[in-house]
C-alpha cells in the first residue's frame, strides 16, 4: 500500500460531499452557549464554509508559521509520527529530544501539528466555534505543505473511546460513563463524525499541489520507507542514514512506551494517565483492526455500514 496520494493523482476523482473533548462543560453537550457569552442571537446561524476558515483567536499565532502543518483526527498515530520527526531533527541538529525542537534550534523546520476541523466541532463552546479558534487559518493552509494523516476510523474511534474513559481524568463524568457502543453512535466522538471530518479534508485539500495523503497502516506495514517518504515530502530528500535509523529505532512503539512509563518524555503529552493500566498510555497499542477486541458484532456492522460513506480514495472500504 502506498503512503501518499498527491494532489496530481486525486485530480481526476470526484469526491463525495489535545484531546478533543478537554474543555466541553456538561451544558455544552446539547450544543448551547453559556450564558455569559454575547452570542445568543446567533444560535441559529449557520457559518458558510469560507466563514469556518477564518480563525479570529489568539491562538492563530500558535497555528501560524511553520513549513508545514500536519492534520489528523485524534488518535491517528500522530504522537509516533511526531516523536520519529523531532528524534530525527534533533539528533541531527544536535538537540536533546523534545517535541518542539524547533524552540532551541532555528535550523529546525517549525511543524504544525493540528486536529482542526475534529476540534472545531467537538471542543470548547459556541464562542470558541465562531472564533475558528481550533482552525488552522486559510492562509496558511494556502502557503504551508499540508500532511493529511488518516487510519481506518473504527481503530481511531476506539483508541478516542478508551482515551476519553481510561486516560484523560479531566474529561465530562457524562462521556465517561457512556457505553463504547453508546460512544459510537455519538454524533460528536462517533464514528461517523470521524468519517465525515475525513470527508471534509479531503474534498478540501486534494486538489492542491502541496498535499500529500499519508495512512498510518502504511507507516506500520514499512516504516522506513514510508518515514523516509514524508521526510523526502518535507524537505530532507537525502536523510542521513546513521541519523535516520536512529530516529526509527526510537519511535519504535515498545520503546515510545518504555520511556512513557519511566516518565521520559519533556511534555505530558506522552504520559499515561495510569502507568498500572496499559489501555490509558498515550502510546497504547497501535494495532491495526484492534476494533474488532473492543466491538460487538452488532456495533460492527454498524461501524462497517458508516464506513460506506468513507471517500474511497482513503482506500478503507474495499
């Protein structure tokens, strides 16, 4: 299976139409706003598409500047490919590992990492959503590479699933107590708002030349030739090999969760929420089609019946 589909090789298809859930309050869930925010008389409106890539927050900075901007829904694999990334700049450039390593050397190439639209509809609150404070603004998508990661929505599904209930203390007591099958059925953490974000971004960014596809159950069939990819995609066409194999044997997933446990890693990103439970590590088990030890036959139809509504080109529903 390939890694990449570009721009080029998408142009004759026609497409079809930090934990993401941290800052929802209970009285969020029905899609109200506070009380105390000045936008009750725009309960009703509906933002046009070109509304929805303007980001008016502060945090656009924080979204703003970096050659390129990599896109997932949570729990697409993002945390390894981002720790093979910064281990390979940093041995290079001669940095301690970190994950911004681009804050202690300016040779480091700045990457946006970003769930954008998935957050933009299930984090914060009404404001925030008229804000576009999780979007990654049009003009930067316009300017920077875009890095679309995906993995079979059923995997992230569950991996988001067991994150909300066994990792994240600080989610809503009312999503915690939900069933995994009540979960998927979720018109927010569902599946299929996991398949219609995917949707969203393709449509949006296939026909541009700076866009590459990458699929996470590429990256674990052959990493190598698949990191070397993406690192060719941003720049470093000719990796120093010695540095390369390094950075891999690094984010290799037992290693990741090795260091996890031992509380390695510069960022509580990479800490488990219980280092005696394995399903609450950030680096949890990666598997490809693990879905199927955590969903009823029943809620497996279901999942594969929504899955018909995957663009095929992300090639999960042959």
């Amino acid at each position: 299976m390939a890694i990449e589909i570009t721009s080029q090789s998408l142009a004759g298809a026609h497409p079809e139409e930090t934990a993401a859930y941290k800052e929802s309050r209970p009285r969020m869930l029905s899609g109200f706003p506070p009380p105390d925010k000045p936008v009750a008389r725009l309960r009703f409106w509906r933002p046009t598409l070109r509304w929805t890539r303007r980001n008016f927050s502060s945090r656009a900075s924080e979204l703003s500047g970096g050659k390129a901007i990599i896109i997932s829904v949570p729990k697409s694999g993002r945390t390894w490919l981002r720790a093979f990334i910064c281990a390979y700049f940093c041995k290079r450039f001669g940095v301690e590992f970190t994950l911004r390593p681009e804050r202690y050397c300016p040779d480091i190439p700045r990457l946006i990492f970003s769930h954008d639209l998935f957050e933009h509809r299930t984090k914060g609150d009404l404001w925030d959503r008229l804000r576009g404070k999780y979007l990654v603004p049009r003009r930067e998508l316009s300017r920077a590479k875009i890095v679309l990661l995906v993995r079979d929505p059923r995997d992230c599904f569950v991996s988001l699933y067991l994150q909300i209930t066994r990792r994240d203390p600080n989610a809503p007591v009312e999503l915690k107590q939900r069933s995994v099958s009540e979960m998927l059925r979720d018109r927010r953490f569902g599946v299929r708002a996991i398949i219609k974000t995917m949707n969203d971004w393709l449509n949006e960014f296939a026909r541009r030349d700076n866009f590459i596809l990458v699929r996470y159950e590429s990256l674990r069939e052959s990493p190598a030739e698949h990191f070397r990819s993406l690192l060719a995609f941003l720049g470093e066409s000719e990796p120093e090999m010695p540095i390369f194999q390094e950075a891999l044997e690094f984010s290799r997933f037992e290693n990741m969760q090795k260091l996890e446990a031992a509380g390695a890693f510069d960022s509580k990103i990479l800490r488990p929420g219980d280092v005696r439970d394995p399903e609450s590590f950030k680096v949890r088990r990666g598997k490809v089609g693990g879905y199927r030890e955590y969903l009823s036959l029943e809620d497996q139809k279901y999942a594969a019946d929504e899955l018909m509504k995957l663009d095929p080109r992300f090639g999960y529903n042959s």
